[in-house]
C-alpha cells in the first residue's frame, strides 16, 4: 500500500497529492496532525532516512521553538520534539514499493512508479 504522510494544508503536500491523482496512482493519505504518529514510526523512519534529514529546521514550528530545544540536539531530542510538533517533520514522507521518499520531485515520484515525467 503507498501511504502519504504529511499535513493536509502543506502547499508540497497539495502538490505531491495532485501529481499521485494526475498518474492516477491509488494512495492513503496520513495526517500527522490528525492520525497520529507513534515514536517506533519515528525511530525506523529515522533509521532508514536519518532524523536529521526528517527534521524541517526551515519552517516556522522549529524557529519558534524555545533555544533549548533547538540546542545540542540528539536524536531521541530530535524524534521526541517531532512527535509533539509534527510540523517539524519534512513533508511529505511517502511510503511507496517498500522504499522511503522525503520531499517531493516530480522525477523522483515517476522513477518510483515507473511512470514518464
């Protein structure tokens, strides 16, 4: 099953669900926020990608963050503070032929599904 996890109102979340409808590729959209997550999703989505790769540092949710929080950060620091603020995690995540893609490229998703960019 491919899953797309992410927030419903990300603008690359509404573009990585619009090219999956275009290529009419069927898919299960997971909402962080409203689905949840739990810290083993975390930690083997971690161990597959790298949490620091899974950390949005970009966005708003991490600068407003207290200094403490954005200091010396550890991995388990890293997951516990993306489990209470699920907007720290770079979206979209997709969960597709057994395989892990973070972000969205049009090209990556057409290698993923075989299909022509």
């Amino acid at each position: 099953m491919t899953t797309l996890y992410g927030i419903k109102n990300c603008d690359t979340i509404k573009k990585a669900r619009k090219w999956l409808d275009d290529n009419s590729i069927g898919y299960q959209f997971h909402d962080y926020r409203i689905d949840g997550l739990s810290k083993e999703q975390l930690k083997g989505w971690a161990k597959e990608l790298g949490w620091e790769a899974m950390l949005n540092k970009r966005g708003t949710t991490f600068r407003q963050l207290p200094e403490a929080d954005k200091e010396a950060l550890t991995e388990d620091k890293a997951l516990e503070l993306m489990l209470s603020h699920p907007a720290l995690i770079k979206r979209p995540l997709l969960a597709a032929n057994g395989s892990l893609e973070l972000g969205f490229k049009a090209d990556s998703y057409a290698k993923l599904f075989e299909v022509a960019p």
